[in-house]
C-alpha cells in the first residue's frame, strides 16, 4: 500500500539555450564554410584536369596574413578588456582590429595588382587565375562585412552597451574575427601548397 502513495516524477528538461542571434551566426559561418569546401574542393579537381597554370602568389600576402593574425590577438585583447570593465582599452583595440581588417584588404588589392601585372588574370583562360581571384575576393568581401560588424560594436561601446555583463555582441564579432582569420590562414596555406 505504501507503494501506491509515492509516485516517481520526472523533471521537466531544460531547452539548450542559446542566444538566437549567436544561432544564426553559427548557422552563417557553417554556409560559409561548406561553401569555401566547396570551392577547394572544385579547385582540387580543376587542377588535376591537366591544363593548371602554375605562378607564384603575390609577396604580400604573407604581411596580410601576418596582418590578419594580430587582428585575432587585438579582437581577443578587447574581449579581456571587455570582461574586466576596461572600456578604453575595449575602444583602443577594437580600432587596432580595424585598421588591421582594413591593412589586410589594401594589401589584397595590392596582391591583385601584382598579380595584374604578373598577367595573372580573373578572365585569363586558366581556371587557375580564377580561383586565387575568386577565394581571396569571397574571403574579402566576408571581411568587409566583419569591419562593418566591428564598426558597430565599436559604436556599442561608446554607448556604453559592452561590458562585462553584455558580452553577446562583442562574443559574435570575436567569433566571427577569429573565423574569417583562421579561414584566410586555411585558404593561404592551401593556395600555397596546390599552385
């Protein structure tokens, strides 16, 4: 009988929470990354047809990346700040990190230029040119998109709406930096190895 009074109840599960907009950024950056597989991966295939031209890529874009990975460390420094209350520090990296993103799309510009000058051509006839023009253009427009992203939250924090206990804003731009930084490093290393 005494069996009968004790009833076993479940408790409720609580939903995985996450910030919606932090959601949609890691539902952006997984398309972005399919897409770019998508294109090292046609690029893969386009090479062994037979008719690749080989050609060195533009001595800038080593400065670039080495541009592309202290913007990561300014990005990462403001988000330390950030944490800590320190909003004058928050203000000074994040316009490092924007001169940097900015440092890193002139020198792209100038690697086009050089590979211009090089003969290298997005139109040239060689599937080969297309594809550095085509990778390192996508990458370039996804990081104009980031400085805008930081522009914003650069405006946040003169409005003193990034501090220690309102993260979200600052934690999806740092995420999607520290993306597109190692995304340059990934597609770099991988021009370099399948010329």
């Amino acid at each position: 009988m005494i069996s009968d009074e004790f009833k076993i109840v479940e408790e409720p599960r609580k939903p995985l929470a996450m910030n919606p907009k932090k959601f949609a950024l890691w539902l952006f950056l997984a398309t972005v990354v399919m897409l770019f597989a998508a294109l090292t991966s046609a690029y893969i295939v386009k090479r062994a047809d037979g008719s690749w031209r080989e050609f060195e890529l533009p001595g800038i874009f080593i400065f670039t990346s080495i541009a592309v990975v202290l913007s990561s460390l300014t990005m990462h420094g403001a988000y330390l700040a950030a944490k800590k209350d320190n909003l004058a520090m928050v203000k000074t990296l994040v316009v490092v990190t924007a001169i940097l993103g900015i440092t890193f799309l002139v020198g792209q510009v100038i690697g086009w230029s050089q590979l211009l000058a090089d003969r290298v051509h997005f139109s040239g006839g060689n599937t080969s040119e297309s594809f550095v023009y085509l990778l390192t253009g996508l990458h370039g427009v996804h990081l104009i998109s980031a400085i805008i992203f930081l522009i914003i939250v650069l405006a946040a924090v003169f409005r003193f709406q990034v501090h220690s206990r309102r993260l979200n804003q600052l934690e999806m731009c740092v995420t999607y930096w520290h993306f597109l930084g190692g995304l340059w490093i990934y597609l770099y290393i991988f021009m370099l190895n399948f010329r």
